[in-house]
C-alpha cells in the first residue's frame, strides 16, 4: 500500500478516495455498513448461501469491502512469471510420466517421484505422448517479500481452486457497493472465462464446436460444491457426480433420461486418486473412465496426476529446472524452500527452527507447521520426527506477508494478505485472469494449506492503463444445433433429486395442516363429542404420518402432551424438523438447476422457519405462528416453481413428486377422516373438507347441507379441485406423458387405473341404499389406494432414477418365491 518513503502508492489512493466518495446511506454510518451489507448478500444469494450447512455459525466465507488493486505493469509481470512457471511444470509432467530423462540425468532425486502419493503409476506412457496437455489450468498462491517483489509461496496444479471465491467477490461487491467502481479502470473478468470455456471447447476429441462438457464434483458435501456450481454455469458445463457417468466401450458417457450421452472435456475437482477404481483402487470413481481417457475419447483436465508438481520439496530444484528445460532463468521464484533430505539442510533447520515454516514434502495442500508457536513438548516431538525422516519434510523460509488495509468496525487496519492467481492454457499460451483471490490468513499454519471453507478475502482489481483496448476470444465456429423442446439430458440423478424436493414439500405442507387442524381443536375448551371423535381421526392420522409417538393420544388430560409433542416434531430433530433439512439439501443438491431468485425463495423462507421453530417460546399461538410459517413457504415454493420453472425437465420431475406425494396424503388422511360409526360420519366428512381445503367451496355449491356423495366427490373425483386426489392422478398421468414416450408409457395404464377407482367411489356412495355407510366402508379400500400410488412411485423411481427394467421372475419354479429382478447396466 505504501512505497519505501511511507507514501501511499498511486493505485491505492484512487480506492481509498472511492470510500470518501461514497453514497450518505454509507458514509453516514461508516464502513461497517458496507461490511454488513457485504455479509447480507453472501448469506443470502453468495457463497456462504450454497455451502453445505452454511446456516449455521461459523461457517462464513466473507468478502472485505476493501479490494486489493494491482497496477496493469504489476500485473503483467506476475503473468509472465508464472505463465513460465506453468510452461515449467508442464514439461516436468511431460517428463515424468514419459521418458523421465531428468531422473536418469540426477536433476531430479527418484525418491521426490516415486515415493510422492500424488505420482499416478497407471498414469505413465513412456512410449506414447499424450494426445493435449496435462496441465491445462493453474494457480499460484504468492506473497509480497520486504523488498517488495514477489514470491510464489505454492503452485496449485491440481484443481486450481479458489476461482468461483473470486468470481463471486465481484460480483456481489459491484452490486452492493457499485460506488467502489465508479472512476476506476477495473479489468473485467469475463473475458477470461469466455477465453477458458473456448480453451475446453478446443480440446474436445471431435473437433471444437458444440462439445459435451461436463465439470466432475463429488457432490453436494464438498467444502467447495458452492464453487463447482458457479463454475458449472459460467463455462456451460453439465454439472455431474461420479455416479451420473459411466464408461462404455472405451467411451464416457453421461447417464440421462433418454440413455447415454457423450462426454467430450471433462473438467475434474476432484482427487485423481478417486477417478477410477479400476486403476487407482478404493471407491466411488468411474470404472473405465482411465481406458476412456487412453483412447482419446475424453479429455479430463487436468489430467490426472498433476498434483504431484505441488510438492513443496520441489520448489529448490525449480531454478535450475528451468535453466535445463527451458533455457531461461526462473521469472518469478519461490520462497526459499528445502527439501530436508537434501545434504545440509537438516542441520540448518535445527540450528534455527523458529525460523522456518515445517511442510509435509510431498503435499502442497496441508497446513505449515511452525515450531515458534508450538507447546514445547510438541515442539520436541516434531523435530524428533524430522531427524528419524527428513525425507518427509520440506522447510519454507518464515516471510511475514505484506499487510493491506482491511474493515475492522468503522476504521481501517491492517492485515497480512495471500494472493492467488490463476492461469488458463488457451491451445496457444497462457492466460492470466485479470484479477485473483486475495484471502486474510489467519495465522502461520494458513499461509500454506488448502483454501479453508471460511475466512476473508478480499476482490482482487487489476487496473487498466488509460486507452487499454479490452479484446476478448474469437469466436469458435460451430454446428447448428437442432431445437429441442424434451428433457432428455436431465441426469437422471438431477431429476431423482427433483421429484424428492417435490415430496418432500408437499410432504412439509400435509404435515403442516394436520397439525395445524389437530392444534385448532385443542385450543377450544370444552370439546364436544364430534370434536372428540374428529381429533381422534387426526391424532391416528398424525401417527400414521410419524409426527406424534404412538403414546400421545387424543383425550382431554392429554390435549398439552400432544401440543408439546407437535413442538417436538417441528423442532430440529423432530420429524418435521428433519423434513427442512431435507429439503434444504436437496435444494443444494439442485443448485446448479435453479436460478438465483428461484434458490433465494426455495431457501431463506425456509430457514426464517427453521428459526423460528428452534425460537425458545412455546404455547399454542408461537406453534401456529410456526406452522403458518411452514405453508406459507411450501406455497411460495409450488408458486415460484409454477411461474419460473420450464414445463420440462426439472419442473416435469418436482411437480411429480408433489402430485404423487399429495395423492398419497390425501388418500391417508381420508382414510382415517372416515374410519368411524356411519352415525358420526358427518363429522368425517367435514375433517375430510378441512384438510382439503374445500370448506368455502362445498359450502358455495350446497350451501349448508352435509351429505356423503357431494362431499366426497369434491374431494375425491372433482376435476378442478387442486386438493382433491383425481387431480393429482390426472396430473400424474399428463406429466408421464410430458416426459416422453417409449418405456415409460407402461407407467400410464396405473396412473388411468387408479383415476377410475377414484371417479368411482362417490357415484358408487351416491347410489347406495346407505350413503353413510356405502361413506365409511371406503376407508379400507382408500387404505389400499395409499398402497396403489406409493407402488406407483417405486416404478417412477425404477425407469427414471434407478434406470432398471421392469421385475421379471425366472421360470415356474420361481413363481413361489420373490421375484428376482434383471438388474440393467445403469
């Protein structure tokens, strides 16, 4: 921020002048109202919205308001160095897995290759070049040294992570505070990510133009799934799990509703050791996904065992590598590293441990450890280690950071910084992105390490020179692309998670107004016997739902153990507790499905619930806040979907699961509204209109007299009731017959099947000798109707999620015994 005068440097006073200049609503109150407007939107739309669990406390990534700017000749020369830097590890990747004639040659101790776990054995192919490059992108994390120059304090050739954190940094601080940029020539980042995805597009086997990319995640648990999926949207990726791929015929393919689909590029973050089982051992991966790789069906950057270049024991040896192998002195060094089995360096370490940062020698992802701060007898016992292996350990100079201003409440102090930058190979040369990630480390053990799940960063800007022209990529010729209206290439993991988030509200929303007509019986006082009887009907039904104990029952005395266990159930924990949580994983597991303001209303409603269920009041009135809160939610939720979703693909899927989950529901609860005497089933009746919801229009039709046949055909057969359960029958079907034809048309004929017993029963009701009691007997048969749609379900789940044919059974023989099913290749 300052040069070696004490004068704030050019570039920082225009950034310091931008905060003077800002609107009254912040200057009025300070900086702290940036910090907090900054931590707002991150909470709510950024990063901290799609980590996994990231409601809870301390697990915010946050964004200083205070950018960290680079003059454009600044910038320029970090880009050269380590766009030579990257050159350099490429070819020692090349050599590696090649001929390794530096080995051969002593420049390189064997045991810093061999014995390295990131070095991939099934990876070598002395006798044959790789068809692209290994290294494809790259990052490096750098410190300012006291002289002001640059060091690289750690190369990242794995994964590169840490480019959707600077991505989202602009982003959110343009548009929370967009008077920052207001006469400042910032760099966009854009240009880099056109450049990156034409890069991809590039490698495909077949040729650029239109390639199948997908980008590989482990999944909604990863730290940095929140990175996966915006990376996933800004380079049009398809964003897939292990599970949603398979390798057929020396080919990958990805799995989706209409079969098999090519995969052309496939953009990995994950481990290479969990890639394929079949090579590299362990679980999980994609079987044949390295056959595929050897026969040039896919390309997978960056190629597998890149992350052995991280080694920090391979840093000293970098200086004279790229004098051997390029011909040229190293642009940008490394922070004076040693390898501990090096001659020498054991004893100079020991002379003086306080002044060096201790590193595993083979990982460049783990934490420094620095004897200086450590308890004495752990402080002893580390360096025991290090004389019994100093092979296993490499020492990093102890270089404090340069410091930076940062927003500490309504002042400005200052704070060490890390930078990371990162590079992306275009088929040409190297592309630095005109910004980066600039994080607040925390202490020693986090100048080095993996990017932590939580901590502050800061935006990195790069300043443009006055009259800079600003070109971005050429664009790439390609194919025509034939419209398609269907959802064939939703992954049939997508639309599995789909049609669950669709139950799984609508299951919240059925236990919710269960509750809720259970809690409005027992606030009245003295009830009367059709009172009695009809939460009777509701407290089986709440049992039968799971959300009460089967102990809790209806009587008087017991009205305030079943209002504490309503509690109970809507509290973490409890069975609709557990439903939010649920749903809000399978929103995550969505994300890169659903827009912005669509995850935004799927998300903070539910969480404003969930606090307000975990809220320390009880009493009647805070649960039917609660509850209300519930339906309120799950209506938003059925509402933004209806209004922003297209009618295919992941709509298709969310809307068959709320229609199979309601059908189910509505049969149960009926069920239970009419298990009783035919004398009182006027009371059933009226159960049965109260949660459907159809109280005002029973009321419209027939003003205020009560019979079977009218009342349940409303609830059961009515074409245009939403609450009744035809509708949810022939909106089954209709959606069965959106998703497409072929197999899944088997699925129709139950659909149809089911909708007649339906339409049936009130005709059935209506010409009985006895309406009341023709009423009652239906109990049974909607029992077996609850049955009939869950059976429905496991066959949806089969064709589309599982992608398994019908069950068939083996021979006669076996006609006495469980079928045995034919389990397809999925």
């Amino acid at each position: 921020m300052v040069d070696g005068h004490g004068h704030v440097r050019p570039h920082w006073r225009r950034v310091l002048a931008a905060f003077s200049d800002l609107p009254q609503d912040y200057a009025g109150r300070g900086i702290g109202e940036a910090v907090r407007r900054l931590d707002r939107a991150f909470e709510d739309e950024g990063v901290v919205s799609l980590l996994p669990g990231a409601a809870r406390p301390g697990r915010a990534w946050r964004c200083d308001p205070v950018p960290l700017p680079l003059p454009a000749r600044e910038f320029a020369a970090l880009a050269e160095g380590l766009a030579q830097r990257a050159r350099l590890l490429e070819r020692l990747l090349l050599d590696f897995y090649g001929p390794q004639s530096l080995l051969a040659e002593g420049l390189v101790p064997p045991a810093l290759v061999f014995a390295n776990p990131a070095f991939l054995r099934p990876c070598r192919a002395a006798d044959r070049p790789p068809a692209g490059p290994l290294l494809t992108t790259y990052a490096a994390d750098l410190l300012r040294a006291a002289d002001g120059g640059w060091r690289v304090l750690a190369d990242r050739t794995s994964r590169a992570a840490g480019i959707g954190h600077a991505q989202e940094n602009r982003r959110i601080l343009a548009r929370v505070v967009p008077g920052l940029f207001r006469g400042q020539q910032v760099r966009p980042l854009r240009p880099f990510f056109d450049r990156w995805q034409d890069a991809l597009q590039r490698l495909s086997p077949r040729g650029p133009g239109n390639a199948a990319l997908a980008l590989l995640t482990p999944g909604v648990h990863h730290p940095l799934w929140f990175e996966h999926v915006l990376l996933a949207g800004e380079l049009s990726c398809a964003l897939v799990e292990p599970g949603d791929l398979t390798a057929r015929n020396g080919a990958l393919f990805l799995k989706t509703l209409r079969g098999l689909q090519p995969v052309d590029v496939l953009l990995r973050r994950m481990d290479g050791r969990q890639l394929d089982p079949l090579e590299f051992g362990g679980h999980g991966g994609v079987p044949g996904l390295m056959d595929a790789a050897r026969n040039g069906a896919v390309r997978i950057v960056n190629a597998p065992g890149c992350g052995m270049v991280e080694a920090p024991a391979l840093a000293a040896l970098l200086p004279e590598l790229c004098r051997r192998l390029l011909g040229e002195a190293l642009l940008l060094p490394s922070v004076e590293t040693h390898w501990l089995a090096s001659p020498g360096t054991l004893e100079m370490v020991l002379r003086a441990p306080g002044e060096w940062l201790l590193r595993p020698a083979f990982d460049g992802g783990a934490p420094a450890q620095h004897p200086a701060l450590m308890p004495e007898a752990a402080r002893e016992a580390l360096l025991r280690r290090l004389a019994e292996r100093p092979q296993d350990w490499a020492a990093t100079r102890d270089m404090p950071p340069s410091v930076a201003p940062c927003a500490d409440g309504e002042r400005l102090s200052p704070r060490p910084v890390i930078l990371r930058l990162f590079l992306a190979q275009d088929g040409a040369e190297w592309q630095a992105m005109p910004g980066g990630l600039a994080r607040v480390p925390g202490g020693p053990g986090e100048l080095t390490g993996r990017l932590p799940q939580d901590g502050l960063a800061k935006d990195v800007w790069v300043l443009a020179e006055e009259g800079a022209e600003i070109l971005g990529p050429a664009a790439l010729p390609r194919q025509p692309l034939p419209i398609r209206r269907a959802a064939g290439e939703l992954p049939s993991r997508v639309a599995d998670n789909m049609f669950w988030l669709g139950r799984h509200v609508e299951r919240l929303e059925g236990a919710a107004r269960l509750m809720r007509a259970a809690l409005a019986r027992l606030e009245r006082d003295p009830l009367l016997p059709r009172e009695f009887a009809e939460l009777a009907a509701l407290s089986a039904a709440l049992r039968h739902a799971g959300l009460v104990p089967a102990e809790e029952t209806p009587g008087g005395a017991a009205s305030a153990a079943l209002q504490a266990a309503l509690w109970r159930s809507l509290r973490e924990g409890g069975a609709v507790g557990r439903q939010m949580a649920e749903i809000a994983r399978l929103v995550g597991a969505v994300r890169d499905r659903l827009t912005g303001d669509i995850h935004t209303l799927f998300t903070l409603p539910l969480r404003a619930v969930q606090v307000q269920a975990a809220a320390q009041h009880r009493g009647a009135q805070g649960l039917e806040e609660a509850l209300a809160g519930v339906l309120r939610y799950c209506a938003g939720v059925a509402g933004a979907a209806a209004e922003n979703m297209v009618r295919a693909g992941g709509h298709a899927f969310l809307d068959l699961g709320r229609r199979v989950e309601r059908a189910q529901s509505i049969a149960a609860q009926l069920r239970f509204a009419l298990d009783q005497p035919a004398s009182r089933v006027e009371g059933g009746l009226r159960l049965a209109l109260e949660l459907c919801d159809s109280v005002i229009t029973y009321r419209s039709r027939y003003l205020g007299v009560l019979q079977p046949a009218p009342a349940l055909d409303l609830v059961l057969a009515d074409p245009g009731n939403p609450r009744g359960l035809a509708f949810q029958l022939r909106a089954i079907g209709r959606l069965l017959a959106d998703i497409g034809g072929g197999p899944e048309q088997d699925l129709l004929p139950q659909a149809e099947a089911l909708l007649a017993a339906v339409e049936e029963m009130p005709l059935a009701v209506q010409a009985a000798h006895d309406p009341a009691l023709a009423a009652v007997q239906l109990a049974p048969r909607l029992a077996a109707l609850e049955g009939e749609v869950a059976a429905l379900s496991d066959h949806v789940s089969r064709r589309y999620f599982a992608l398994l044919p019908p069950a068939q059974s083996l021979g006669q023989e076996m006609a006495k015994e469980p079928s045995v099913l034919f389990w397809g290749a999925a």
